[in-house]
C-alpha cells in the first residue's frame, strides 16, 4: 500500500484519462510509496512525477488544462527539474503538438510532433511485444537486457530529433519508443504492463529520481 | 521486430472461469484470480476475460473483481462483457482494464465504437464477432452468447467496425469453440485480409500447431487460446518454446525447454533420467527486478 505517513516517493498523475490503476499496481509491486492525484498543492509537494495514459490526445489535453496543472507541471519538471515520465500517451502530451483527430497542442516539454504511424505495409494501431533499439541507456533502460520486449498499444507516435530519442522500434520504419530530455521522461509502449523488463524500467526511472 | 501474440482468454460465467464448449455447454474450472495469476507467470502476452453473463443481466463485469485481477497481471488486461455505454469503459478502464471488448453493442449500437474510439483512442476497442459456418463456407454473425443470428456476414461487420474505429478484431468460430480440432484458418483469413487492423484468432485450440497454422494460413497477428490453457501444464511456455524457432515470440522466463522433447500433441515428453538427476540439485534464483 501506498504509505500515507511518508511523504511519497512519486506522485501518479490523474487527468481523467488514465488508465492509472495499471501504473499504481505496478508501483506497489515495487514497494514504492506513491499518490494519485491532480492537485496543485500535491503536484508542488511531489519529488517526482509520472504520467499515465490511456485515451486520445484531445481529451487528454483538455483534461489537463480543465484541471489548471500545466503551468504547475512546467514550472516543478522544467523549471525545477523534477524528474517526470510519461507513458504512452502521457509520453505523446509532452509533445508541441499532434494530428490525432485534428490539430491539438501539447504540452511543449520536448520539441517533436505526435503523427500517424505510416501504415503503407503494417497494420495499425501497432500492437504487441516488440524490440528496441536503445540509444541511450542511462537511466531508463540500465537495467533490462537488449533483447527485451515491450508491451505497446498505440496508432499515432512522437515524431522528433534523434536527440531526444532514448529507444526506438521498428513498425513499418522506425518510431520513438522512449524520449529523455533533461528530467523529462517518456516511453511510448507500457512499462506497467510489460512484465519484469518493465518493472525494471519502471525501478531505474524510481531509483534515479533519488540521485 | 513485434512478436506474435499469444493471449490468454478467460471466460467467466457467475463469476467462475468456465470452459466453454460450441457456446452450449459450459464446465466450471475455478476462481479467475488464480487463473490470471497463473497465466501472467506462464507469460501469456495478455489477457482477455470475458464476462458471459454480463450482456443478459444489463452490466458489465464487476469492478470490484476486475480490480482484484488487475492487481494480479502484469500483462495487458482486455476486459468484455455487456459493454454498451462510454460510461462503463470509463469505469472499466479506471478498475484496471488496458483494453475493453465490445461485441453486441457492435451490432447493436455501432455508433458506440465511434465514441469511445474519439475518447479512449482506437487502441483501447477491440471488437469481437462470434461467427457460426452455416453452410459450407458462409458464415453468419451471432450475438448472446452465440444464440441470436443477426443475418450479417462477419467480414462485413469487421469492416464496417474498423470503419467506426475499432482497432482489433478478434474472430471467434462457434462451431470450432471447445471443439479442439483447431482454428478455422478460412474465417480468420477472410476477417485478416479485409480489415487493417490486428486481428485476433479465437475458438478451437488444441494444440500449439494450431496456432502456428492460424498465423500461416490465417493470417492472424494473435492467438487468443481459453480451454488448452487452462487445461494443460507449463501450457504458454511450452507452446512458446514450439512457436519460438518459426515466429517472432517473446520468450521471458528462466524455462529454456532445450533438453525437453514435445509431443505430437504439444505437450512435455519425460526427459531423460541422466537430465532429471542433474535438476535435483540445482539453483533456481527467482527473478531480481
């Protein structure tokens, strides 16, 4: 259980889109305290964040802007550079902007684009187990081996410069599975649910957050 | 390179997993939280439970029970039964389910697939169509529980369920459910070349070569596999050790099978007694993450 007595370790943000009961379990497997919340007072207090995400870009946006914590979130990860990861589409919300189902803006936090997959010779959404291509290891990536399969569910993907790419995967060409830039965080496919390699990642996401 | 799916499904019926066999007869196996336990440290790639009673009673699958289950999973949970509102995938989605299954309301109400792909992105809706061969290749699409014809083809229903924003097909055969004798790879085929989306192979499961026959001749991007499962040892790991050499499949486990020989059925062989001596002394560490 999430230890109410001790200041939590991460806080899981809740934006109505969330499928933030995976992300929860997952962390409690690990033993790491956490909150789920929208508050800005809680967002303030949090060491370290993480975003889930379940939904389309749209609402996901509009959910964060109806819930005033997008000025917060950027002045504690950017300003303040606490730690943050975002997942799936929480990976997708940190971009400028995307395509799905009309022009949306993001949230900015990493310069790229949210587009289709291309899909002239793969179906889509792309879903499954597939591999990486790690480019950059430190943090996320330390502790899961190079053949590791991870779990994704997405049709749409952060189209975006090679350096803010961590991970990449092949669908059809190749698309971002993970961004890093500075204490922002993202990973396209599901760490909750991608068994040990992603409880893994999910632990070095938890343990760098302390450095 | 993105594996093959092999999914683990789970029919519950008064809140019991059940065997099911031709949509008639339906066998009690036992409490699905163990059933999901088991399945996620076989590593099954996910796993579907489907909730039969749900449609009839008006609900869909208790939250509480869905709850306890999502903590048992570390893989995809797709959750099915009675779905036909936004409301109730929001609900489910917030007990733990990844992934919802909409079948009546396909028919029913297909409007419903537009709306909740605009909400909770087409990832998120899988739609499963229960088929019956009527007559020697023309399949009907059948809904409660497989007892009520609709009169509509279900290539047709697929298509026009991709259309509205489903974004998996999983494609059941009725006659071939609980029947052991395999896929029926021409159904699946006919589903798999007309839409552009996954789709999922479901009903008549017998064997690990039944399913490297539905991804070759039926073109399917997943198996989903209920009473084979549940009624066989070591069965996701060892028929993953079957499909490894001939598919993209995700092998996570200590298990290697290497010195193990399978069965014409797919099932262990005795290994040799030179092998068994050496496995009583040696060390199994479990998993550090």
């Amino acid at each position: 259980m999430s230890d109410t007595a001790r200041r939590p370790e991460v806080l899981v943000i809740d934006y109505g889109v969330g499928n933030h009961t995976s992300v929860c379990n997952a962390l409690e497997r690990l033993k790491y305290s956490y909150a789920v919340s929208s508050d800005t007072k809680d967002i303030k207090d949090a060491p370290a964040y993480i975003l889930p995400g379940v939904g389309a870009f749209k609402e996901a946006m509009q959910n964060l802007r109806g819930r005033n914590i997008i000025e917060v979130l950027r002045e504690e990860v950017i300003g303040k550079k606490k730690p943050l990861l975002g997942i799936c589409l929480g990976m997708q919300v940190l971009a400028e902007d995307s395509t799905e189902d009309g022009l949306h803006t993001g949230l900015g936090f990493i310069p790229g684009h949210v587009v289709l997959i291309p899909h002239e010779n793969v179906r889509v959404p792309h879903v499954g187990w597939n591999t990486l291509t790690i480019q950059k290891s430190d943090p996320l990536f330390v502790a899961v081996s190079t053949d590791a399969r991870f779990y994704f569910d997405h049709s749409y993907h952060f189209a975006t410069d090679e350096k803010y790419r961590a991970a990449t995967t092949q669908y059809g060409g190749e698309i971002t599975a993970a961004v890093q830039h500075g204490a922002v965080y993202g990973v396209q496919f599901h760490p909750e649910k991608s068994q040990t390699s992603g409880l893994r990642l999910l632990r070095s996401f938890m343990k760098n957050t302390k450095k | 390179m993105l594996s093959k799916r092999i999914i683990a499904s789970i029919i519950l019926k008064d809140g019991i997993v059940v065997q099911s066999v031709g949509f008639k007869h339906y066998l009690p196996i036992g409490s699905p939280e163990i059933a999901v336990e088991f399945l996620d440290a076989w590593g099954a790639d996910e796993i579907v439970v489907l909730d039969i009673c749900a449609s009839r009673e008006n609900r869909t699958m208790d939250g509480e029970l869905l709850s306890r289950l999502a903590t048992k999973s570390m893989v995809p949970l797709t959750v099915g039964g009675g779905i036909n509102s936004v409301e109730m995938i929001r609900q489910l989605i917030r007990k733990g389910a990844d992934k919802v299954v909409i079948n009546r309301a396909a028919i029913d109400n297909p409007g419903l697939i537009a709306e909740a792909a605009k909400i909770f992105g087409n990832q998120c809706i899988t739609v499963s169509i229960d088929a019956k061969e009527i007559e020697k290749g023309r399949y009907e699409v059948f809904v409660d529980s497989g007892q009520v014809g609709t009169g509509r083809d279900p290539v047709e229903v697929a298509q026009s369920s991709t259309a509205q924003g489903a974004g998996e097909i999983l494609i059941r055969s009725i006659n071939r459910d609980g029947s052991k004798k395999g896929f029926d790879r021409e159904l699946i085929r006919s589903v798999s070349e007309a839409v552009d989306v996954p789709v999922v192979a479901a009903g008549g499961c017998g064997n690990p070569q039944h399913i490297a026959d539905a991804f070759r001749e039926g073109h399917a991007d997943a198996v989903a596999v209920g009473n084979f499962f549940n009624f066989t040892e070591h069965s996701v790991t060892v028929t993953k050790a079957f499909l490894e050499p001939h598919f993209p499949i995700r092998l996570d486990t200590y298990a290697t099978y290497e010195h193990a020989a399978l069965g014409g059925d797919g099932r262990l062989e005795k290994q040799s007694d030179v092998v068994l001596e050496g496995l009583r002394f040696e060390y199994h560490p479990k998993e550090i993450i």
